[in-house]
C-alpha cells in the first residue's frame, strides 16, 4: 500500500475506463482513488463496473454536484492519510498527463524530494495542441507566480503531482482556500513554505482528446489574485 493516484472526474464516461486500465498497468502497484462530482453522463456507474475487475485497487468516492477541484483533492488526501500511503498522486482523467509518467514522478519522490511536479515549463517539458493564447496564459501565469511569490518551481499551476505523505500530513487541509488552479499553486507554495523540497521532471502535456476543456476567465482571476493572497498567509491560516 504505497502508492495512491487521485483523479477527480466529471463526466469522463469516454476516458475513464481507459485511463483506470492504463494506471493498473504499469509496474510499481499504484492504486486509484476517482473522486466523481456526481457525473451526469453516467461516470460513476463505469467505475463501479471495473471495481468488480480491481476490487484491491480501484477506490470511489461519489460526491454530489459539481465541487470543484481543489476540494476534491483535499477529500481525496484525507482518504490516502487515514489510509496510510505514502506516495500520493494528483492527475487528471482525460490523457493530457501520460500515466506512463507517474513512474518518473514516483522515481523522483522516492530518492528524496517532498514533492514532485510534472512540469511542462522545466528543460525539456512541451505542450501539444494548445492554441498560442492558452500557451500565452498559462506561461505568463506561472512566471507571474514565480515572481510574486518567488516559489521555484517553472510550472505551479501544474496537476500532475506526486506528494510524499508527509507532505500532507503537515499541511492543514482545512485551510486550504482555493479551488482551481489557484489551488495547485497554493499546494506547491505552502510545501515550500514549510520548508519540503520540491523537485520537477519535464513531462509533455497533451491536450483532451475526448470530452470538453474546463479552463475558464474566473479561473484564471482566482489564480491572479490568489498568489497575492498566499504571499499574505503563513501556514498557520
């Protein structure tokens, strides 16, 4: 029981039964934990199918409406804390992160970084098929993070993670205040804040095949106005 990857879904009825299957198999025994925003097109019900196939594995945690990311998160590193593992993974449902990579992340983690980020912004990270203005804001976005809250990490707006439990273990989930990407940022600075070395390795991240993106402007303004707001707040909040 070591190794926990968390994916939060709503509606990825086209991806979901073949990231899971993808996830299980790769070396190393990872297990997943979907968080399922009570998805209309019928998500869950796949998921609960494959459980049947991966009863040892494969975990659901079934919410009601649409939450949000970051709380889905935070309810999935609670499970993993009370559940004793000790590599925790955020990643997403749609095959923009390669599970391949999970590997690579774990490798990272386990010889001696806190947290490790799969970074599309490190030497040698790329992004496929986005159109230039996404590329735009979102390296513009991660190099205005960096400069105002001078955390070192190339790409904080990142979901593709890999935690060592400690990590979680010492930041208080319940203070944690943000919900989208503002939430990844908020992650990675209050590790760093708290002194936990954060490592990245150069992934390449592809954009949805299937399904709908869920980048939006009040996203982005969460973000924008939430670094100004972690750089006021110490880990205490």
């Amino acid at each position: 029981m070591d190794k926990l990857v968390i994916i939060p879904t709503y509606n990825e009825k086209e991806n979901i039964e073949k990231i899971i299957r993808k996830v299980f198999s790769l070396p190393g025994g990872f297990h997943l934990l979907i968080v399922d925003d009570g998805s209309p097109d019928g998500t869950g019900a796949i998921i609960e199918k494959l459980q049947e196939e991966f009863p040892q594995q494969l975990y659901l945690i079934e919410r009601s409406g649409k939450l949000g990311l970051g709380t889905a998160y935070i309810t999935g590193f609670k499970w993993a804390l009370q559940r004793e593992y000790e590599y925790i993974f955020e990643m997403d449902a749609d095959f923009s992160h390669d599970p391949e990579d999970l590997i690579r992340l774990y490798d990272a983690c386990h010889k001696g970084k806190d947290v490790v980020v799969g970074s599309r912004y490190t030497k040698g990270g790329k992004v496929v098929n986005w159109p230039w203005d996404r590329i735009f804001i979102s390296k513009g976005g991660a190099l205005y993070t960096k400069m105002i809250t001078w955390m070192p990490v190339n790409d904080p707006t990142a979901g593709f993670v890999c935690y060592n439990r400690k990590v979680l273990g010492a930041i208080p989930l319940d203070k944690v205040h943000f919900v989208g990407y503002a939430f990844q940022i908020e992650m990675k600075y209050r590790a760093w804040k708290l002194g936990f070395k954060i490592g990245e390795v150069p992934i390449t991240f592809k954009d949805r095949k299937e399904g709908v993106s869920k980048m939006s402007g009040s996203i982005i303004k969460e973000a924008m106005y939430g670094v100004w707001k972690m750089r006021g707040f110490s880990n205490h909040h």
